[in-house]
C-alpha cells in the first residue's frame, strides 16, 4: 500500500462543470413538493435521459464501474439504470428535507449497533460515500431524535445545495464546511461534545494529497486519509453510514462498524488509518456488488494520479 505525493493539485472531480440551470432545479423542487413524488419522477425519466444522452464522460465512467461492479460488460438499460438511480436519490432529498418520511419504505441495518455507540451521550463519526443517499440516512436519525451534521465539501454542487436550501434553509444550515475552514475540526469536536453526530464522505478529497491506495473492485483505487487521521485526533469511534437505493421508494439504510479510534496510541496512529481505510475500501466494495447502481463517482476512480 503506497501513499500518494503530497501535493495540491485539483482532483478530477473538482474540476468538472457543475450542470443544470438554478432556477431549473427550483421550478422542479416546487413542483415534485406540490404534485408529488409520483409525476415528479415521471420528469426525472426525462432528465436523466438527456444526462445519459449528452454527458459522454459520466458516460463513459459509468460503464467502466459497471463492468467492475457486475464482472461483465453492462447492458445499455443497465447503465441508463445507473443514471436514474442517481437522479432519483437527488429528487428524493426534496421529501426527506420536508420531512415527508411517509413516502419511503425503508429498511434499517444495524441501528442497534448506533444506539449501542451513541449510549455514552457523545455523537458519533458517521462516514459514508457518494453511494446511495446519505440524506436518507441522516433523514432517519432525524425521525428518531438522533441528530446528524454533514460535513462536506460544497463547492462543487453550489446549485443543488443552494435549491435545497432553499427548500429546507434549516436543514441546508445543518452543514460544516470544509475545505477552506480552518476552524472545522473544532466545529466537528464540539458537536460530537454536545451529542451531535457528523456525517462525513470519506471517498472523496478536492486535492490528490494524503491519499491510500488499496484494492476496491478489483484494482488498485485512492482514498483520501484526512477523514480518518481526523477521526485518529479526535479519538472517536467510526461508523460505516449508507443508504441505499432499492427501486420505487425502498431503501437500505446500513450501519456498520468501521473503526475504534479512543484507545489508539499516537505512535499507532498512522497503521491505525491504514487498516480503517482498507476495511472502508472492503466495505464499500460489498455494498457496490450488493446494489450496483448506488455508486455516484461519476469519474475515472481509478485514474493514476
């Protein structure tokens, strides 16, 4: 297992230009809240198709997952599959911000082990992926009185988050930045302090800088530490947070335990992250062959820096 250079140039996902028209996304916002989830995603056929259509990178980045995914070349219905499923977990933050749980079957993997975690009083560490909705799994904790913070990297979707924000401005505020907070960390203490949980997504850094490279399926892939070595400082039990996509209005929320960090000594700090990093790795990659079409790196993951 390599680190990679330390540097600071930009990840690919960073650079690729965030599409969709503001008011667009609004006007489809107030749409789907007043006719409903059910001709709101007779629309969402649409648009996907125009996405699966004319965005030939995703395209292509796509059906390179898929083929890892499945273990044979995808099926064009399958890989337009993965398109609407990404729409869809998209359109459905606009009921969960509402609050409008009523909608979805769900089912939970797991709370048992959260509830066990969260007997202390403290908040936990809850990293998940771009796989599936990691809204519905904090929409969840909010439904039984376990509240959730992001933290996340919100430069690169200024206009999804600034039409859900402006559908649920308190659920919209309940984010950390990152990237360019200095003071994130602390904001990050002080909720775990106070009972708050914070959902972080570990798959993903804007720069190629303090990264693992460990086999996810079937190739070596680059993951970034900054989650983890933060976890590692704040000497915080870690859970594996995802939800996932099932078709219809079925999901899967699964928790799973990730990492142990409050009894780690310093000077075993760094194969600590390494070994929390590889069970991330094994664990997303299960998740990924369970339920293929939850993956939304919609690049070359597995591009050499």
């Amino acid at each position: 297992m390599n680190s990679s250079a330390d540097n600071l140039r930009a990840a690919p996902w960073t650079v690729r230009r965030e599409r969709g028209s503001l008011a667009l996304l609004r006007l489809m916002a107030r749409f789907s809240l007043r006719l409903g989830r059910a001709p709101g995603r007779v629309i969402l056929y649409g648009i996907a198709a125009y996405y699966f259509l004319f965005a030939p990178r995703a395209r292509r980045a796509s059906r390179a997952y898929l083929r890892r995914a499945l273990g044979r070349a995808p099926r064009a219905a399958e890989r337009f599959r993965h398109v609407l499923a990404f729409a869809t977990t998209i359109h459905d933050r606009v009921y969960l911000l509402n609050g409008r749980f009523e909608l979805f079957d769900l089912e939970v993997h797991g709370e048992a082990l959260l509830r066990e975690q969260l007997a202390g009083g403290n908040g936990l560490l809850l990293f998940g992926a771009h796989l599936g909705s990691f809204e519905i799994a904090r929409a969840l904790g909010r439904r039984a009185a376990l509240p959730v913070v992001m933290a996340a990297h919100t430069r690169n979707a200024r206009k999804i988050n600034a039409a859900l924000a402006a559908i649920s401005p308190e659920a919209a505020a309940a984010v950390v930045p990152l990237g360019d907070n200095p003071l994130a960390l602390l904001e990050v203490q002080r909720l775990l302090e106070e009972g708050v949980s914070v959902g972080i997504l570990a798959d993903r850094t804007p720069h190629e800088q303090g990264s693992e490279t460990v086999p996810f399926l079937g190739a070596p892939a680059r993951f970034p530490t900054g989650p983890f070595r933060a976890a590692a400082a704040l000497g915080r039990p870690v859970v594996l947070m995802a939800g996932l996509y099932l078709g219809a209005n079925r999901y899967r929320v699964v928790f799973e335990p990730l990492a142990d960090f409050s009894t780690v000594p310093r000077e075993q700090r760094d194969a600590a992250v390494r070994a929390a990093i590889e069970r991330y790795a094994q664990l997303l990659e299960a998740l990924c062959r369970a339920e293929p079409f939850n993956w939304f790196n919609f690049y070359d993951f597995w591009a050499a820096p």
